[in-house]
C-alpha cells in the first residue's frame, strides 16, 4: 500500500490560548486550567461558524472511519499565516475549503470532496 491520501482543510477553528509550561501547571493546580480554556473555545466562534465548523468535524470523523490510513487530513485554520497562504495559493475564498489533489471544494460542498476522494482512492461509488 502507497502512501495516503494527502486532504488539507481550510476553515474557521476555534483557538485556545495557553500560558507558558509553568503558568499552565498553575491555572491547572488552581483548578481553572480547564473551565478557562473550555469557555475560550466555546466562545472562540460566533455560532453559525462553530456549527459550521461541528459539520465539518463530524464529516471528517466519518472520512476516516472509512477511509483509515488511506487518507491524511490536514485542518488549517483560515485565519492562520498558513491559512492565508494556502487560500491564496489555491484560490480558496469561502470557507470551509477542501483542498484534494490540488482541487478545492468551498463552502461545505463535501458530497463533491468525497466523490473526488473515493475517485483518487479508486472506491467504486453508488449511483443513485
């Protein structure tokens, strides 16, 4: 077997911020450590992003419970250095941006996405 699928991501990501190794075990010794950085992600994104960004999680979930090792998925964050640079290298203006051989899909459009994974991975699909 080859080596796998390589899918990049581009999307909107939740961030949390952390402190230095030291100030970490104190937050977390102080027993905040994790209600802290639990309201920062919860709060990260406005709602319809982060239910966005939920569906997205659940479709890669499920990608690779099918898929295995056959595919590598990369999540890049849009708002990122990186992010910004892929966009641009592969013309990503909407988001979430599956980046799959060099072909992108925008805007949440995963039915195409997998189509052309299954297609690289040479899975027969059903037709409807």
């Amino acid at each position: 077997m080859g080596r796998p699928l390589q899918i990049e991501v581009i999307a909107y990501a939740p961030t949390a911020f952390y402190h230095c190794l030291h100030c970490e075990l104190v937050w977390q010794q102080a027993g905040v450590g994790q209600a802290l950085h639990a309201e920062q992600l919860a709060s990260g994104l406005p709602e319809d992003l982060q239910k966005a960004y939920q569906d997205l999680a659940a479709w890669i979930a499920r990608l690779l419970a099918t898929y295995c090792d056959r595919i590598a998925i990369k999540v890049i964050d849009a708002v990122s250095l990186e992010g910004w640079w892929k966009s641009l290298r592969y013309g990503a203006r909407r988001y979430p941006a599956v980046i799959v051989d060099g072909q992108v899909f925008t805007g949440g459009d995963f039915a195409a996405a997998e189509a052309a994974i299954a297609q690289r991975l040479g899975v027969p699909q059903a037709t409807a």
